[in-house]
C-alpha cells in the first residue's frame, strides 16, 4: 500500500564537541563514540544526530558544560541562542 508520499530522511550532521569534566557521567553513558580526555579533563567527541530541533535540545541540556567546536554554522545558531536568552537573565 502506497501513501503517494515518500517517507522525508533527515540530514545527518557531524558535530564536534568538548564537554566539561563535570559532564562525564552523561557523555559516557549516553554517547556511542569514542571520547577523548585533555590533560585538565575536558571530554572531546564527534556525534552524528540529525540536523533538526532535537539536535539545539540535545546540546543545550548539557548547559555550560558543553561547547560546539564544529561545525562553524551550528556553533554560531548556538551561540545566537545564548545571546537571546541574556534577555531573560535579571
């Protein structure tokens, strides 16, 4: 049975990401991906998730605890996000 509409794939991006040592335990549990350490303790990694709204919730439940390094496009939206919610901040 045929709907006449194809099923939409969600584009896939590659995100680099450094994470705070105060977040280990969440990127340790939750990433399937190999997880460097620097010499103060900060977690780098590269995930793969689609490139839609789950992606800013996703980053953005690690608050303070986590950068964007790449992409340049996804690291800037981020950083346009924190700049809005200064608005918000008494």
């Amino acid at each position: 049975m045929s709907l006449g509409k194809e099923a939409r794939l969600e584009e896939v991006v590659r995100v680099k990401l450094k994470f705070n040592k105060k977040a280990a335990f969440r990127v340790y549990d939750e990433l399937d991906c190999p997880v460097k350490e620097d010499e103060q303790g900060n977690l780098y990694a590269e995930i793969e998730i689609p490139n839609d709204y789950s992606l800013y919730c996703y980053i953005l439940s690690f608050g303070d605890n986590v950068e964007v390094l790449e992409p340049t496009k996804i690291r800037e939206q981020i950083t346009e996000i924190e700049r809005m919610a200064r608005k918000y901040k008494n």
